[in-house]
C-alpha cells in the first residue's frame, strides 16, 4: 500500500528504525542542519536515518523533518515499496514510468485546515530553518512548485530552492532555462503577465522522489504509476493550480515576470556555494496548512546528500527506460550518475558494444533526452566491468582510453547546472555556456586477457569458501569474460 501523507509514512521510518525524533532544544539558524549533516558526512549509508526536531527555539510547537526522503537506498526502498537494490528501485520506478496514473481532484484535505490570506499571511510563522549556516542569504524552503504551461495548460512540478526572504515574499531560482519551470516562466514573461505558482510542502514521498527529474508529463501521474494509486489533489484557494490534498503546508501566489532581485547565496548540491545573482521574486497571496504543519527539508548541498540520493534513482530509472524501451537501443547493461557529481553532472554507462557507432548513439540519445545542461562528463564502458564499483571505475578510466583518440569534446554548449567551473562572474546564469566530454572507454579491439586466475577457478573457491576456514568474502567483482 502506498503511504497517503507524509505521516504515514514517517511512522512506518520510525518502525524501521529510519526516522528518529530528536527533543532536545535546537537552534533553527545553524543545529538543525549541521546536526543533519552529520548523517551525511560521518555515517555509511545503512545506518543514515532521518531526523525530526520537535523542540525548536522560538518556535513552540514548530516541527521539521530532514533526511526522510532519501538518505538511503533503504528509505527510498520503503518510500516506494520494493528492495533496497539499484535494479528493484529502477524496475518498480520504470514500471510505474510505463504506466502513469492521472491524479484525482477531490473537494478538499487536511491541507486546507488552516487558511491564511492577505495581510495575515506571514512565513516568518513557520520553522524555515538556514541549511548552510553562517554562508547562506537566509532562510530557505525546498519545495515542490507546481506551475501550468499558458499555452497548453499542462501541469508541472519542479522542485527548485525557495529564499524566504519577508513575511510574503520568496525567491525562485531557475538553475537551468531548459527546465519545466524554468520553461513556463519565460513562456508567462512573454505573455507580459506574472506566473500563478504554488508551493507544496511534506507529501507522500513518491511526489518529493518524481520531482527532480524531468519527462515533459505530468508528475502527478507518474507518481501514480509508482504508487499504483492516483494522487489526490485539491484546488488551490487563489490560482488555478492543483495541490496534493494531504499535503502539510501550501503556498500560492504569483512568481513576477517583470522584476528581479538578489536571490542567494545558498549552499548547493555542487559542494559549492551558489547564488547572489538577480532572480525571480514569489508573491505569497495564501497559505493553507495542517493544524500542526511538519515542515520538511530535503538536505541538499555538499554530495552525498539526499538531493544526490534522490536523483540517483530517478535519473537512471529514467535514462534506462528512455535507452531501452523507447529507443530500443540494444545491449545496455547499466546507468550511473555518480552522486560525487549530484548525479547531473557525470555519468557511467556500461553496454555491450554490438556495433560501429553503438557509443556515440548511446551517448547523443542521453543527451538528446535529458538536455545539454546534463552530464560534462558521460563515460561509456564494456559489460563486463561493474561501473557501481568505484575502483573499477578507476581501473576502466587507467587502463581502457587513449585520452587522444577516445575523447570527444563538443564545445560551447549549455553548461550543467550552477558548475562553477562555468560560472564566470558576470554572466547571467541563462547566457552562461560549459561543454561535454564523452569518454569512449569500451575496448578498441580485443585487449589482452585479464591478470586474475581464470573465472571458473575464482568461482569454484567461492563456492567451497567455508572449507578454507578463512574470513568471508563479499560479492565476487571480477572483470573480463574468462
Ligand atoms: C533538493 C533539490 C533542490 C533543487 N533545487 C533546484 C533549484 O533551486 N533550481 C532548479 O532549477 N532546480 C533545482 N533542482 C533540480 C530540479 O528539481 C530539476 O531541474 C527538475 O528537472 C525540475 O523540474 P522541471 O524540469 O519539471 O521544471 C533541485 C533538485 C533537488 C533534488
Ligand atoms: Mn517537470
């Protein structure tokens, strides 16, 4: 069974031992997420958990959750409901990729429980914690923003970093113009009119999983198709936009087409610092909430991060149908977005080259479907190598490419998203240009056999381990196909 809120959902982390409440007092401007960090930078993968504070100085009664989407295999496992491994996460995401379904509309929700509008609308209410404290312009949300194309009226949802900036004003920042959102804006600014937008905050975590990656569809109903449920959503009070109805917190107003101002800086899934420019500016008209809203925060900044856990699987899921099953592109074994590189910026692909050309194909089409702000780098490498085992990855990148013959550089394109090797000073973001690298490391001709004992031996001793009386061994990792 899918959860249908985010309560549901942080009790069953609870019960897993992925989510764990902290009471002790905390400070909002810099505890909550240095304490979140820590999960990041000081733990494996599988005891990461999640984090609520429910003890916020300030803020009596004011609760924030971080670290509950995806700061593990394990938790975006029980998000979606299916093993903790790359290929169950891939094929129950695919899976619901292949079959979308359409939200319902329903009168109304938990979310509308509390109304607040006009002069009585104030942010500054709510627990919006600092993520990069001491280094970041201010408070920030990272919201889902669900905004219509004017011409089609097609749905989008995006999530993008939100500056809270006063009691009725935010940021937006557009990282890259190729984006759904970013596309609308300019699409409303054209039009001479301001963009109708709304915020959500805290759903069921498929929405929170769906929104990073991009397909042009709705992600309502991909969301449906993962939960093998549709997604109820609401109508907004004053823009024609609708919102998961058991959302915690919603917020409506209008994104202006007209102005700018400085937006930033904020600590970003780089590893760097990036903002400080001109941007776009939210008008907030209304928030409706639960009576007692969980604000929630996905903890993004320095890889490896929840924003790069999410990614990770969304992406690949997506890059892999998109090879497989649309373009029929033959012989692909796997995708890898390296989390180092916040999944958009380098990529693994291992296939079993079949003919002249295979490479490049494989190559254009992931960038022809994801865009020319992804992927500086994109390896593709023979079958026979794990290309989730980082050593391996090393040894393909040593011994398997002529840096002079199997590189190819395009030049001059769309640079990945806020790179900072791109980034000059004074550009604006929209204008600022990068280039790809696409790395051939299959083998040219047939290389020389590979330096281990043959691979039937190998498996033979794995098999009769225990008769050694030796310490145990972990998944047999062994290249070449003899
Ligand atoms: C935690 C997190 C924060 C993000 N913040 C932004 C952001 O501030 N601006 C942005 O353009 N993209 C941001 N992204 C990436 C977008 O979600 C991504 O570009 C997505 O494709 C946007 O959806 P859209 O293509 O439907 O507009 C963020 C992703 C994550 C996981
Ligand atoms: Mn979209």
């Amino acid at each position: 069974m899918p959860y249908d809120s985010l309560r549901t959902y942080l009790d069953a982390l609870e019960q897993q031992g992925l989510f764990k409440w902290v009471d002790k007092e905390v400070d909002n401007d810099w505890e909550i997420a240095t304490v979140s960090r820590m999960i990041f930078r000081a733990m494996p993968e599988e005891r990461r958990c999640g984090v609520g504070f429910r003890n916020i100085k300030g803020f009596p009664g004011g609760r924030v959750v971080a670290g509950v989407i995806a700061s593990s295999k394990q938790m975006i496992a029980s998000a979606i409901g299916c093993d903790a491994t790359a290929d169950s996460i891939h094929a129950k995401v695919i899976a619901g990729l292949e079959k979308p379904i359409a939200p319902v509309i329903v009168s109304t929700g938990p979310c509308k429980e509390v109304k607040i509008t006009g002069k009585d609308v104030d942010l500054g209410k709510l627990p919006i914690s600092i993520w990069t404290p001491g280094k970041d312009a201010g408070p920030y949300l990272t919201p889902l923003w669900v905004t219509k194309d004017p011409d089609t009226g097609r749905r989008n949802v995006g999530i993008r970093r939100c500056q809270v900036k006063n009691k009725d004003t935010t940021g937006i920042l557009f990282g890259a113009p190729d984006r759904g959102g970013a596309i609308h804006h300019a699409k409303w600014k054209a039009l001479g009119k301001p963009m109708p937008a709304a915020i959500f905050i805290g759903a069921d975590p498929v929405q929170y999983l769906v929104a990073p990656s991009r397909y042009g569809e709705d992600e309502f109903a991909i969301a449906g198709g993962i939960r093998g449920q549709p997604v109820e959503l609401v109508k907004c009070e004053t823009v024609d936009l609708e919102v998961p109805a058991s959302a915690e917190i919603i917020i409506e107003g209008e994104v202006l087409t007209d102005y700018t101002e400085p937006e930033g800086p904020f600590g970003e899934f780089t590893g760097h610092m990036a903002g400080g420019r001109e941007g776009p500016v939210f008008k907030v008209k209304c928030i409706t909430h639960r009576k007692d809203p969980i604000v929630l925060g996905v903890i993004s900044q320095f890889p490896p991060s929840e924003s790069s856990m999410l990614k990770v699987a969304l992406l690949e899921s997506n890059i892999l149908k998109h090879l497989k099953s649309t373009l029929n592109i033959p012989g692909i074994a796997d995708v890898h977005a390296l989390e180092a590189g916040g999944c958009t910026s380098i990529c693994w692909v291992s296939l079993k080259k079949m003919y002249s050309g295979h490479v490049d194909q494989t190559a254009m089409a992931i960038w022809g479907y994801m865009g020319m702000s992804y992927f500086k780098w994109l390896v593709v490498c023979d079958d026979d190598v794990d290309i989730r085992d980082p050593f391996m990855r090393d040894w393909v990148m040593a011994w398997r490419v002529r840096p002079d013959k199997d590189m190819r550089i395009i030049a001059d394109t769309a640079m990945v998203e806020l790179d900072p090797s791109s980034l000059e000073p004074g550009i604006a973001m929209q204008d600022t240009r990068g280039a790809k690298a696409l790395i051939d490391a299959t083998q040219k001709w047939e290389y020389p056999g590979i330096s281990l004992p043959p691979r039937d031996m190998m498996e033979r001793v794995a098999k009769e381990w225990e008769s050694y009386g030796l310490p145990h061994l972990d998944k047999l990792n062994v290249p070449g196909r003899t």
